[in-house]
C-alpha cells in the first residue's frame, strides 16, 4: 500500500541516486581525482543501493523496511564522505544533502513499518 511515507521515501531514494551519480562524474574531473577515490565508489555504491531500493518499494516487497535500514546506512557514510570535501565542491555539498535527506527518509519508513525510531 502506497502512503505519503512510501512515495517520499521511493523520490528521497531517486534524487539521492542522481545526487550520487552527479557527484562521481564530477569529482571524475577534479584537478587530482586520485585524491576522490574514497567519494566516487561511496556516491556509486550509494546510487545503486537507492536505485534498488526505490525499485523494491514501488512493487511493495514485504523486506522494504529492512532495506531501507540499509539504505539509510549507506547513505550516512556517502554523506560522511561528501561532506569532508563540500567546502570546496559544490557537487559533494548538494551529493551530502541528498544523502541526509534520503537517510532520513528510509530512517522514517523503516521506523513506521519495523516499528523501531
């Protein structure tokens, strides 16, 4: 069943993903991206987990909640990641946000349907 939680949760997932996948293109092209090795396999580790768990929720497999825990922690270390370097790439600053909004998010569902905060 589809509820408000569901469909913010499934679009926080999404735009994460694209928030990643921006991110690891971009530092790609940073001057030294040897130094961004760290943050391009985290933004597309990250992106691949909330691809798939956007798929999951839009079919309503009964496991979502748990994958959303997951989600939500891989999300953080992205996050984490990003952060450390968002002062000087605007791309790991808005790939951060996306991150802790998208943790959030799974955090919340996981939460309303595992019964856990």
């Amino acid at each position: 069943m589809e509820t408000r939680n569901t469909i913010d949760c499934i679009e926080a997932c999404y735009d994460c993903a694209v928030a990643c996948e921006n991110c690891a293109s971009a530092c790609l092209h940073e001057p030294n991206p040897e130094r961004m090795i760290r943050c391009i396999e985290l933004d597309r580790q990250c992106a691949a987990m909330c691809r798939a768990v956007a798929e999951v929720m839009s079919v309503d497999v009964p496991q979502s909640a748990a994958m959303c825990q997951l989600c939500a922690e891989m999300c953080e270390l992205c996050a984490e990641e990003c952060a450390k370097h968002a002062a000087e790439m605007d791309h790991c600053r808005r790939c951060a946000e996306a991150c802790k909004t998208c943790a959030e998010e799974c955090r919340a569902f996981a939460g309303e349907h595992l019964g856990i905060q």
